[in-house]
C-alpha cells in the first residue's frame, strides 16, 4: 500500500498490525515515542515521518521476527 501511493490505507492497515500484535503501549516504550503521538500517526490522516515509520517497521519486524523484502513486479 505504502510503495503504491494508498497511504491512508497503509496508515490504517499498520495500525491494525500494531493493534493486534506488540499494541500501542509496547509501540511506545520500544520506540520511545508517546502512544497518542504514535495512535495519531497511523490514522487514516496521520503523517508519520520517514523516521518514525522506520522505528515501527523495526519493532514489528523484531516482534513478528520476519523480515521485510522489496522486490519490483
């Protein structure tokens, strides 16, 4: 979603991720960020910078312990 410009989606989908897995608590104290700050990026309007965006895919990916590949279609 994100690579192809549906980034509301994105926000939202990675919210649910956050929600059903480590939840915004443990987002929180793993990336150091306040939880309402962290809620408010991954809405649907949010506007998460390329660093915060970086923190969270780390925390999930450690969390989910997979890795995340890019590959052109």
């Amino acid at each position: 979603m994100f690579l192809n410009g549906d980034l509301a989606t994105a926000r939202v989908i990675l919210r649910e991720l956050v929600n059903a897995t480590i939840g915004f608590a443990g987002l929180a104290v793993a990336t150091e960020r306040p939880s309402k700050s962290l809620h408010r990026m991954l809405s649907a309007t949010g506007n998460p910078g390329m660093d915060n965006l970086a923190a969270i895919f780390d925390v999930l990916r450690r969390n989910l312990q997979v890795d995340i590949e890019v590959r052109a279609a």
